[in-house]
C-alpha cells in the first residue's frame, strides 16, 4: 500500500503544468488590478493575458484574461466590487478594448453583479473614455451598455442622460486642460455622444 501510494505522489510531484495553467492558478490569487501590472513585465505576459494580441499560431493559448474575469464573479461584496471596477477602468485608462469588452460583458448578467453598480460601472467608464478622447472604448461601451444595446433587456443600460453627462465631462475636461486630448479625437467622441444623446 505505501509503495502504491508513494507512486501516486511522486506522480502528482512530476505533473507538468503548461503555461496557461500555471499562470491561472497564481493569478486567480492576485488582486485584478495587479494584472495590468504583469501585462508591463513583457511582450509574453501581454499575450498571455490579452486575447486579441494571439495570432493564428498561439490560439490555443488566448483566453486567460476571460477565464480570470468569470472566476471573478458573482460580485458579492464591496472590495470584490471596487477591485472589479478597478479593473474596468483601468482597462479603460489604458485603451485596451478588448478588455474593457470582456471585463463590461459580465456585467450584464444578473447574476454577476448588482444591476445599480454595472449602471454605475458603465457609466464611469463612459465618462473616462469620454474624457480620454478614446473613441475606441466609448463605442464599446455603447455597444454593450447604449440606449440601443442588448443591456436593454436587463434594464442595465445607460440612457440619453448618461452620454449627455459623458459629453458634459470630456467639454470640461477641454476647458481645463486644451491639450490633453487632440481636436480631431475630441470631434470623433463628441459627434458619437451627440448621435446617442438624439
């Protein structure tokens, strides 16, 4: 019997874990924030973490970042909370479109989060993308979260309001600091918010 035994766990000692697994199994232990961090530390952290970076040849390699935000979930307290909206709007900060895609997602299901703090979350990220001059992130936001969107369904959607007040921000912001944001990509985010606000 010792001798089976110790077979098995000279076997489980010897079990080669491929990179992917490896990396979920520490990362799932760190903060989310902390993942914006490793994504700096090299060219492979980034592709291991962001989807849209894999080409052909490493697609069997893509997907770590959306298994890390589903095993986020439910959100059921408020450091899960803020950790998690940390995360979008670091997303957002950075211009990252296919996180803050996959990071919105989620939120729109109820049984991931509090329907008042994916409105609020949405709204946030609106404003800052808004701000940022990043036509890029406010049109995923609107895509998942708009008047028109799917978020309808679950009346966790953003309204009229919500674009005229992303509007407001990024024209304040201008007022501030002019040349924070270039003309011609204010414009751009300024015309899409005004088509929402109509």
């Amino acid at each position: 019997m010792a001798a089976v035994c110790s077979q098995r766990d000279t076997g489980l000692l010897n079990l080669a874990l491929n990179d992917e697994t490896a990396a979920f199994l520490v990362l799932r232990l760190l903060p989310p924030r902390t993942w914006w961090q490793l994504r700096s530390l090299s060219r492979e952290w980034q592709q291991l973490l962001d989807d849209s970076d894999c080409g052909e040849a490493v697609l069997a390699r893509c997907g770590l970042r959306q298994c890390l935000v589903e095993g986020l979930g439910p959100l059921r307290t408020a450091n899960s909370e803020v950790d998690f909206a940390g995360c979008v709007y670091k997303a957002v900060h950075h211009g990252s479109i296919a996180a803050v895609q996959e990071l919105m997602r989620p939120l729109a299901v109820d049984s991931f989060a509090r329907r008042l703090f994916a409105v609020a979350v949405a709204r946030e990220a609106l404003v800052q993308a808004a701000v940022a001059g990043d036509l890029a992130s406010v049109s995923v936001v609107l895509k998942e979260y708009g008047p028109d969107s799917p978020a309808v369904a679950t009346k966790r959607n953003l309204c009229k309001e919500d674009a005229l007040m992303a509007l407001k921000a990024a024209a304040d912001w201008h007022q501030m600091s002019p040349e924070d944001v270039p003309d011609f990509r204010r414009a751009a985010v300024s015309e899409i918010l005004r088509t929402t606000c109509c």
